[in-house]
C-alpha cells in the first residue's frame, strides 16, 4: 500500500458538514519520548477466533509497526482490547489468551505476556513487571460492563495503568466505550500510525479526493446503507450501485427484476436518495447487464441478460460483462475510487466474477499510479483477497462498522476524543 501524507488532513475541520472532528489536534506518536513510560495501546483485536486459534491475523498484523516502534522506543507496552460481544460476562471464546501467543508469534523477538485481567491487582501485576520493549496483552475489556457504558470508575482504573495513551484501534471508533473516549479525559491520548492512516486515507476518499471521485456501493439492501448513500451523494462525481441495492433501484423506476432481492418498502427512500444526486450533480450509474439464476447456489445454471428483459423466475447475481466493460472504461476517467459492497453474490461462484473482474482492473490502475483506490468493509476486503488484489489497492482499511460509519458523514466518538481530548491528560 502507498505511503499517505498525514499533513494533507491537517485542514479537513468542518467542510461540508461531514466528519467534524478539527484532526490537526490529533497527536500522533512520531518523535514521542515513551522510554521506561507504560504505554496503554488500545487497539482493535476483534479477530476471528476458532478453537483457540486466530483464523485471520489482518487486524493484528496492521498494528505491529505502532507496537515495534514503541518497543524500540523503550516503551512498556499494554495492550487493551475487546473480542467479540460477551457483555460483561468472560468466557473461553472470548479469551484474549490465544490472541497474545499469535501477537508473540507475530513479533518475534519482542517478550509478549498475557495477563488475565485488564483492570484490578492481577492487572497491576502484569504491568508492574513489565522491562521496557516488552509487551502486555490485556485480557478483553468487555468482561467489564464499565467499558461498553464508558464509565469513568472504569475508565480511571484503567489509567491507572499507565503513563500514556495511545489510540490505534480506528476500527472501534464508533463505539463511545470507556478505553476509546472516557480515558482520553484522564491520560496525554495520541493516535497510534494504523489510527492516523486510516483517517488520513479516509479524508482523501471523502473529504478531500482528486476528482473525478467516484463510489461503488454493494451490499444486499438498502435499508441499512440510506444515509451512505444519502451523504456519497453529495460528496461524489459519480456512485454506481450496484448488487442487491440495485434491484430496489431498478424497481423504483418500475423494471422488471424478476425474484431478484428487492426492498419494495424502500422505494420512496431511494426516490428521495435519487432526488439529492441530481440536486448535487452526482450521477447515479446502475448495471445496464445481469448474470441471473434460478437460485442463489455455487454453480448454479446462469444467463446473462439486459436491464429490463430479465423473466420473472430469475433473480440477479452479478453485474454482466456489458456493465464490467463500462465500469472499466470510468475507472480511467476517475482519479479516485471508494468502494464498499462487492457488486454481486460473490460467496458463489461464478457470481463473484464481476467483483473480482473490476477489483483487478482498479487495482492495475493504481500500480500505475493512475487512480487512488480506497476499500473497507468485511465483504469488500474478503472480496479483495480472494481476488489476489488485496496488498494493490492504495487502502484498504480494517474497519468493518466504523468505516461505513465513516461513509455515512458521522463524526465517530473516538476520533473525536482523540481531537478534543489529546491534550487533557497533560495538566493531570
Ligand atoms: C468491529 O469488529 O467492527 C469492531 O471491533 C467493533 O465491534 P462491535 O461491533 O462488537 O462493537
Ligand atoms: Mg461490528
């Protein structure tokens, strides 16, 4: 992935009544002096776990340059995290043991502990006996009801802690829970390096793209991506639409689309969502071509039809390869792409090729240096690997809920924190 200027998000405050947060506030770890400091790293651990072992290491992999760098710093590092969602109650699945040992595995000559607790004595403990350069991984914040309702008792335990706070968990930003918002009130808080690319990559997608900026937006339904579509619209040049979204929008405009998926109640949301891309001249683009099915099964017999002819017994899948053919065409008329939603059923194959198809001609693009391609979502980044394209694109974020949060036009509650609060813990 490309390196991104952290300096051209300095000015990104209050344009267009998006992400509001003043980010030139942020601070961020380069140049810090963290020698013989504890340092709480909070970050975003929330990884797949099956029967002790970490089945996808992206969200860890992605903060070991913050971890290194504060290592060689001479910092005494503590990790906090969640895992999953085990509301104030601890359970085996939900253990961050398994997680340390890939941490450890992962940094190789770095001394990595676990301790099994995050607040308390057994957690003051684990830090107390701490060297410099070392690391502590924190057993999951959520076995605290505290956490999930930002309670400052349960916040100041935690700082207690330690010295400093560093942020690198951008991917539970949309969460107002106490080691992301409440402890940016009680500690100096800086942005760790995975935190600071992610809104630095963001801004340049939505706040501040080389034009044209064009957005593809997939998913199954409508319902729960109104206000990304509402707010891409007044944001990009041009927003193609595509999977089962798509459906709702033909529909809207009275095509027939056969037992595609199709949101009825919808309709006049997306007449509204279509209203607002004229008024802020962002041209909608719909598929003009569909691979279609009888049924939503792996290899299931396909046809491919034109927008309007497609019978009644047959339900959408992927875009055709008249639409792939336009796609790529406006890809090198653009000079940035955001994309969230793969364009067809791609679990499924073949209906994943129109995903895929696209996600490497982006990807090619950006190689040579001609576009700016920016991807988040569980699906999309899924998507994105099982194409082979997922080191190609310029960022592809690892954030699932916060991203589209991101998209939506939100301005996300640790982020915030981050800008308003950095300097709070200064005067403590
Ligand atoms: C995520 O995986 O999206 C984050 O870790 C947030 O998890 P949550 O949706 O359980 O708050
Ligand atoms: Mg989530």
């Amino acid at each position: 992935m490309n390196d991104i200027d952290v300096s051209t998000i300095a000015c990104a405050a209050n344009v267009n009544g998006g992400n509001k947060s003043d980010f030139s506030r942020i601070r961020t770890i380069d140049g810090l002096d963290v020698r013989g400091k504890r340092v709480l790293l909070r970050v975003d651990f929330n990884v797949p776990v099956q029967d002790g072992t970490v089945t996808d290491t992206t969200r860890i992999a992605r903060v070991l340059p913050t971890i290194r760098q504060l290592s060689i710093g001479g910092a005494k590092i503590v990790v906090l995290t969640h895992l999953g969602r085990p509301k104030g109650r601890p359970s085996p699945e939900t253990s961050l043991a398994p997680v340390a040992a890939k941490v450890a595995e992962l940094l190789g000559s770095v001394p990595v502990h676990f301790v099994k607790d995050c607040v308390g004595e057994e957690a003051k403990r684990g830090v107390a006996a701490l060297k410099p350069g070392e690391v502590a991984v924190l057993e999951n914040l959520r076995y605290h009801e505290g956490e999930e309702k930002n309670d400052m008792g349960f916040a100041r335990a935690l700082a207690e802690l330690g010295d400093l706070y560093v942020d690198d968990a951008f991917s539970s930003s949309h969460r107002a829970h106490a080691s992301v918002e409440g402890i940016t009130h009680l500690l100096p808080a800086y942005a760790g390096l995975l935190m600071m690319a992610e809104i630095t990559a963001l801004d340049r997608a939505l706040e501040h793209p080389a034009r044209p900026v064009m957005a593809i937006a997939g998913g199954a339904k409508v319902s729960t991506k109104i206000q990304v579509l509402t707010n891409l619209t007044e944001r990009m040049d041009a927003l193609v639409l595509a999977g089962g979204m798509a459906s709702t929008f033909l529909y809207a405009q009275s095509v027939e689309i056969g037992r595609s998926l199709c949101q009825p109640d919808a309709v006049p949301v997306v007449k509204e969502i279509m209203e607002r891309a004229r008024q802020h001249n962002c041209e909608i683009v719909l598929p003009q071509d569909f691979v279609v099915a009888k049924e939503l099964k792996s290899e299931a017999d396909w046809r491919i039809y034109d927008v309007g002819n497609i019978p009644q017994d047959q339900m959408i899948l992927d875009i055709g390869p008249k639409s792939v053919a336009d796609l790529k065409r406006r890809f090198g008329t653009i000079k940035t792409l955001v994309w969230n939603g793969p364009v067809g059923a791609f679990e499924f194959a073949p209906f994943g090729n129109g995903t895929y198809e696209l996600m490497r001609e982006a990807a090619r693009l950006v190689r040579e240096g001609r576009l700016v391609a920016i991807a988040g979502g569980g699906d999309t980044v899924a998507a994105l690997n099982a194409a082979g394209v997922g080191q190609d694109f310029t960022y592809v974020s690892t954030a699932g809920g916060a991203f589209l949060e991101w998209l939506e036009g939100k301005t996300l509650p640790a982020v915030a924190a981050l800008a308003e609060n950095g300097l709070k813990g200064l005067a403590l």
